[in-house]
C-alpha cells in the first residue's frame, strides 16, 4: 500500500516537472562592469511567465495591451512563423563601442548586446511570448 502511495506522488512530482518545463527556459544574464561589477544571471522556467501573468494587476495588462494595440497579432504570427523557421541571425549590428545580435535559435528568440564592457544576454522561448500576446489580447477593450 505504501509502495502504491509513493508510486502515486513520484507520478505526480514528475508530471508537474514536466508541466512546468514543457515550454523551456527564460535565460537573463546581466555583466556590468562600470561603475561596479555586478552579475546578475537568471534561468527560469517559461512557465513562470505564464503565472506572472496570470497574477498581474489586470488594469495593467490593460495599459499594455492597449499600448501594444495593433502590433499583438503581427507579433504572435511572427513568433509562429518564425519557430517554423531555419536557425538564423535577424539583426547583427556592430559599431565601435556596441555590439546588437538578435539571432532565432531551435525554439528561442536570443537576444546579446555588448556595450562599453557591459553584456546584457536574453533568451525567451517563441511559444512564450506567443502566449504572453495572446494573453494581452485577452485584455484589449473590443472597439
């Protein structure tokens, strides 16, 4: 019985791991160098954006859907057809003090910039943010 029990929650532990990790990972690494050193690295599941969402103050997500207005389904089909997409680079902007890389990669939108000793590393899942748009349409006030 006791086996049953625990056979019953390591089924549980699991599928709520792989629940959560379904969608991949939000990666933040932060490098400043001036005036201070500070490193800030940040890898969470996606999943958590979701749930950050879903306890935001609604008459906020309001304020950004509207401000996004027009461009949420343009940006949602992007990220679709983008995950469908080869590897590649969008942006790769180089200038003598600062760097921009914006490159698509498997199932994540990699965002670098390197500026005066300073990197600044993002990488967001495509279906993440497709999800975030969908969920600020959600809260654009019907004209």
């Amino acid at each position: 019985m006791l086996g049953r029990i625990a056979l019953g929650f390591s089924l549980a532990a699991i599928l709520l791991v792989a629940f959560t990790l379904r969608d991949g990972f939000l990666v933040v690494r932060v490098d400043e160098s001036s005036p201070e050193t500070h490193h800030i690295h940040l890898i969470l599941p996606a999943t958590f954006l979701s749930a950050g969402l879903a306890l935001a103050p609604t008459d906020k997500l309001r304020q950004a859907a509207e401000k996004a207005g027009p461009l949420l389904p343009a940006v949602r089909e992007s990220c679709h057809e983008l995950e469908r997409s080869p590897d590649f680079t969008l942006v790769d902007a180089d200038d003598p003090t600062d760097r921009v890389t914006i490159q698509k990669t498997g199932r994540d939108l990699r965002i670098s910039v390197l500026s005066k000793g300073d990197n600044v590393f993002v990488s967001v899942p495509l279906v993440t943010i497709e999800k975030a748009t969908d969920k600020l349409q959600s809260f654009q006030q019907p004209l």
